[in-house]
C-alpha cells in the first residue's frame, strides 16, 4: 500500500493536496506521447502522476514516466506549476484534492513503449493538432499553454 491509500484510510474522501508531475515527451517528429487511461473511463492524458513520500518532482516524473509508459527520460525541462481551486478534483470513488501539478518537456527517452495495463489502454505520439477531443482537461490546459508560448 502507498502513501497516498495510506491516507486514505485515515481521512477517507475529505480533501487533500497532492503534489504531482506530467511530462511532455516528444519524439522526433515532434509529436506529443500521450497515454489513453484506464480511469477515468479511457480518457487521454500526459503521462504522469503523485509523489510518494521523499521524492522530487523530478524523481515522480521519471519514475511515473517508467512504470506507465516503460521509457527512461532525461533533461527534464520545466513548464510550468499548476495550482489553485480550478486544480480541484472528485474522483469517481469521492476522493476528493487539490493537485499542485509540475509539468516538464523533454525529448531525451530511451527504450521501447510498454503499456501497463492496469493504468493504459493505449500509448501513441501524436501531432499538436491531431490531440483528442476525450483528453484530462488540465493536461490540455498544459498542452495549449506550452504551444502557445
């Protein structure tokens, strides 16, 4: 059991503040690597997550990075950190926090794309304008900000 089902066991759905990290992976193309979770209902995300207990930002983003997508990434680049009421979330089983949300870019990966399948349903580069409609609505957020700059 992790840190943050720890906590809930002690708190149950009261709110929270989580701090995560979601990286921009680029390929040589220039397309964006974007992950199609599981929960909620296959929408499209960066891939990313929480911390654990004694990280940095830097380390959730590598390890997340790792264990949804199986890539080692390198020369983390920040965005950006996203934070405020509008970062306010209810999951599905009503948990609810805050996410104080790092993003990073980078290009620098290596190895082969292995899905997890307790989190994915699909990984795939895509181009800035062929994201999808269903997507996490602050990794779109993330997204448009970083293309605009």
């Amino acid at each position: 059991m992790g840190y943050i089902e720890e906590l809930r066991q002690l708190v149950g759905h009261r709110p929270l503040i989580f701090v995560g990290s979601v990286v921009v992976i680029f390929d040589e193309k220039g397309r964006v690597l974007l992950q199609q979770r599981r929960f909620p209902n296959g929408v499209w995300g960066l891939p990313g997550g929480l911390m654990e207990l004694g990280e940095s930002t830097e380390d959730v983003a590598k390890r997340e990075v790792f264990e949804e997508t199986g890539l080692r990434i390198d020369n983390l680049q920040l965005i950006n950190v996203y934070s405020g009421p509008d970062q306010f979330i209810v999951a599905e089983n009503g948990d609810q926090f805050y996410v104080v949300t790092v993003a990073y870019h980078t290009n620098q990966y290596q190895g082969p794309l292995k899905i997890d399948e307790t989190e994915s349903i699909k990984l795939e580069f895509v181009y800035q304008d062929q994201l999808p409609e269903k997507m996490v609505k602050s990794h779109r957020v993330i997204l448009n900000e970083f293309f605009t700059k």
